[in-house]
C-alpha cells in the first residue's frame, strides 16, 4: 500500500477496501453491504426486466503431444470437448450457488465453444438471460469450469515425472462484452 492511500494510523482508509465491496458508479453507496457493513445480497426487485448477454473466454495451455491426444479423440478419460462443454453449461446454471451473491437468474441460452490450438485450447461462452440482474459471473463461471474439466480430462498426461502440473496453466479468463437491451 502507498504512503498516500494509508491514513494517518497506517491503514488503508477506503470503506471500499475494507469490505471488498464496489461503490455504485458515481456515488460512495456500497451495493453490497447494510448501514452497519454487513455483507447483504442487492436487492433488485424494482429493477425493469432487459435482455442481457455477457460473453467470457479464458484458456489452458497444455504441452503439443496433450493437444494431439485431444484432437485424435485419444484421451483415456473420454471425449474431453464434450465433457468440458456439460460442465462449462452446468457451471452456468449453477452459479449463483457458487459466488455468495450472485442471484439466481433464469438462463435462456449458453453457447460454449472450444478453440484447439497447438498449445492451448481456448474457451469461449457466451449466456443470455432476460432479467433484472447480468449474466457476467454465469459466463465467467461456465469458462473456469469448461477449463477446469479439460485439465481434469488430460491431467494424466500432463504431469511430469514428479507428478507436477510445469507446461498446464489457466489464465486469460475475462469478460469479453456484455450488452444490456431494455424490453
């Protein structure tokens, strides 16, 4: 923490840092939190329903011969695409299950889809929902599980000698568009 962030007793003086907790745009109003501080779920009853999509994409990177596995449909475990692509949709639907307060929102699509390039494999999920909050988590949650399931898929042929994990990794994972389109 810098100088010019910490009051004068040396800690961070943002109520916003302190409670983890995002200020509504353009006021000091916590959204996730009561007058006393206490983590509470926003409520959005009064919020008009509008059509939403949000679409996310993260990657794993995996070693050549792991990606030609994949690609031959030579993976002990079965048919990794396929496996990844039932639990990116069953993240989706599961979400607000997951992240504390995320509401639970009706989906009306979730579209997955799977790049296999020489060195990764990239996800791509797009979640459409008509509803008084956004689809963001749920898409976000679909591409850590979809790339999640693809590791657990090849991990076999992943690890080293010493049972490590040094050529896999997940990163990348963000929020590539949302749109938000009154009814």
């Amino acid at each position: 923490m810098s100088e010019d962030s910490a009051g004068e007793s040396g800690e961070n003086d943002d109520p916003l840092d302190e409670v983890g907790a995002t200020a509504v745009e353009g006021s000091e109003e916590l959204t996730h939190t009561d007058e006393e501080g206490d983590v509470q779920m926003v409520d959005v009853g009064d919020k008009p329903d509008t059509e939403r999509r949000a679409v996310a994409r993260g990657e794993i990177g995996l070693q050549p011969s792991t990606i030609e596995a994949i690609r031959d449909d030579q993976v002990e475990k079965g048919d990794v695409l396929a496996t990844a692509r039932i639990g990116a949709i069953q993240a989706v639907k599961h979400t607000w299950e997951t992240i504390p307060m995320c509401h639970q929102i009706p989906i009306t699509n979730v579209d997955c889809e799977f790049d296999v390039r020489e060195d990764r494999v990239i996800a791509t999920v797009a979640v459409e929902t008509t509803g008084k909050t956004g689809c963001e988590m749920e898409a976000l949650e679909g591409v850590t599980t979809g790339l999640n399931v693809v590791w657990d898929m090849v991990k076999a042929a992943e690890k080293d000698a010493d049972g490590q994990y040094p050529d896999t990794a997940i990163r990348d994972v963000r929020v590539l568009d949302k749109q938000k389109r009154e009814l």
